[in-house]
C-alpha cells in the first residue's frame, strides 16, 4: 500500500518492479506514450520502462505479456523480462499494460518468482462513466449491441473489488496502490503516475482518446451490422476528424440512470475504498451531482443533417479507395459463376439428351436412294 504522504515509490529504498494493470479508459494510452517518449530522460532519473514486451508496434505498452499469459503470444518474451529484470541497475522499473487487468494474476506471480518488492497501480474511473466509455471504444471497434445488451454481455465490467482481491490474493494487500481516475474534477494520470515514480520534468504532450457522440454512435453501430470489411480504427479516425462536435463523451445515461447504475456497485466501492484506498486528499470515486442530459440532435435539425453528409462523404470515400468491401463479396461472384456454368451445363446436358431421342425416333436408314 502506498501512503499519499510519501512523495514516490523511491522512498522505499529498494529496486521495486511497478506494474501498470489500467484499468482501460483511464488515461492508459496517454500514459504509457508518455513513457515511451521519454524513456531515455526516464532512465537518467532511475526508472526504467522495460523494453520486453512492448517491441512490436509503436513500442508503448507490454501487450505482449498479456497476450503470452493468454496463450497468443510466444511464452519466451517473459523469459526476454527476466534477463531484462535481472540486469537492470534502476530503482524503479515499470511494466503498463492495461489487458493485465482482465488477466489471471496467479499466472503473472508464476511468471515473476524471484521478484520480491512488487507495486500493482490501477487507476478507478466511476462506473457509470467507465462503463459508457467502454461502451462507445466497444461498439468503435466493431460492436453491434445496444448499451443494455452490451452491458448483459459482460456483466463483471465495473465490478473492481472482485478484480483487485485477485490481484492481492496474487501479490500481497500491501502491493495494491490505488488511485483515482479523477481528482476535483481533473484527469491527469500521467501527472499522478509520474509523481509515483518521483519523475519530473519530462516533456509530455495532452493526447486525446475520443469518443463518439450518441448521434455518431448511432450511425456506426448501423455500419456495424452490415456485411462489410474494414478497418474500424481507421473508419473512426475518418469520422471523428470531420467536426469536433462528433466528438463527446459518456452522454448515454441520464442522471436517473446514472444513478441507478452505481447502485448496483455501492457497497462493493464502499469495501474497495476502505480495504485499499489510503489517500484521505480525495475520494476514490466523485459524487454524483444531479446533471441535465446533453443536448441531443433531433432529425430535423441541422446538425444531424450534417453529420448525416459528412457519414455518407466519408462511406464514399472509402469505396472509391477500396477501404470498404463486402464480407464474401468474392465468394458470392463465385458462387452465382457456379450457377450460371452450372445452369449452362444441365441445360446442355438436356439438349444433347433430345437430341440422342430424336435420333433414336429415326429410321436407321431414311436416306432417299439416288437416281440413276
């Protein structure tokens, strides 16, 4: 556990292993580009962001020691840790990957036996805004379901204590440091996860991880629905960058809503707060203040009806540049090819079966004799 009087992990005084486990939504990816950029500087100040595990791509998070855990990655870059962990000389040395937040913990302690001081840091956002930011990254990448259904589907989402007891029963109670996503009002993940790691006057820049709109949204789970291939990430990118206005997150739930929602995780944030939260500064979770919901685009408005343009240029654009085919399309063509050779041939077939019954109908000899 680490008390918010300490100004950083470095007063500990011992070579400490901190892993990043997320959660997503909570800053993660603005994070962890935030140690890649500077990891040169970090290294000058006594941390290390480990190099296993994160090779591939644009080098920011250890994905691929998740991906291991799970059985989708070559089991040898834990061992590529190890060697990394054993022959580093800083006092602190940094993993980040949020899909650990969803992975077995006992499995992550098996991987890292001769580690003794470990620190698992997770970051909390409220559950109603956690879940409806999931929501719209979910149906971003390609998701069909409504927000209710997509909710039935992964009933544990929000459930944090169920998940961080796992992670203590792995790693011990007093490895668990958490923190809020939010402080007064601010989000800056990278400004409380810097003063954990005590480093300071690293160049970072203000990153955004937008979400869609429920206009937007509306349109793309539509997409999401039809038979058809194409890079989601990209698709999002291209719609998005339109307006800005398309831009807008967690305006799903109303307040009523809102509030029936974090109900349901009331007292299990009640249990989290007071077994593994020691920052008396702030709540772990804000309160709720009663809101009005957002403003809402009717059809008939002007901004629906540009938004709908801006849709259509968009869908048109990828067309024309291929970035959109149908699922199957090919396989289709081929089959209605079969078809038509297939239709072609019986009717072939029938025309030669006539013909050999006519000739069958024939006299054998029928042809007039010649005069002489």
């Amino acid at each position: 556990m680490f008390p918010e009087s300490d100004s950083s992990f470095a007063v500990r005084g011992l070579a400490v292993l901190v892993i990043h486990i997320g959660t997503p939504k909570s800053g993660t990816k603005a994070l962890q580009e935030y140690l890649r950029v500077n990891n040169d500087a970090l290294l000058e100040q006594g941390v290390r962001y480990l190099k296993a595990g994160r090779e591939k791509g644009r080098g920011t998070s250890h994905n691929e020691l998740s991906k291991a855990i799970r059985g989708k990655a070559d089991d040898a870059v834990w061992d590529r840790l190890r060697d990394e962990l054993a022959s580093s000389d800083s006092r602190i040395n940094v993993i980040s990957a949020e899909g650990l937040w969803l992975r077995e913990p006992a499995e992550m302690r098996q991987q890292l036996p001769d580690v003794k001081d470990v620190q698992i840091v997770v970051y909390l956002r409220r559950q109603d805004r956690y879940l409806q930011s999931l929501y719209m990254q979910a149906v971003s990448s390609g998701r069909k379901h409504s927000f209710t259904a997509w909710r039935e589907s992964v009933p544990d989402r929000g459930r944090y204590l169920d998940s961080i007891d796992d992670w203590a029963a792995a790693f011990g109670d007093d490895s668990i440091v958490v923190r809020p996503y939010e402080r007064a009002g601010i989000v800056d993940t990278v400004a409380d996860f810097s003063r954990l790691i005590g480093a300071e006057n690293l160049a970072r820049e203000h990153q955004r991880n937008p979400s869609p709109r429920w206009e937007l949204l509306h349109f793309i789970r539509a997409l999401n629905n039809l038979k058809i291939k194409v890079d989601e990430h990209v698709l999002f990118k291209a719609l998005i960058g339109k307006d800005p206005a398309y831009a807008r997150s967690c305006d799903l739930l109303t307040y009523e809503e809102s509030a029936a929602l974090l109900r349901a995780y009331e007292e299990e944030n009640r249990i989290l707060s007071e077994s593994y939260y020691f920052d008396d500064s702030v709540p772990l979770f804000p309160e709720l203040i009663p809101y009005e919901g957002p403003e809402r685009w009717s059809m008939e408005s002007e901004e629906y009806h540009k938004l709908t343009v801006d849709v259509l240029d968009v869908l048109l654009d990828f067309v024309a540049d291929g970035l959109i085919t149908r699922k199957g399309a090919k396989g289709r063509r081929h089959e209605k090819a079969a078809v038509e050779d297939g239709d072609s041939a019986g009717k072939g077939a029938e025309r030669r079966q006539r013909r050999t019954e006519r000739q069958k109908q024939k006299p054998r000899n029928n042809r007039p004799k010649s005069r002489k």
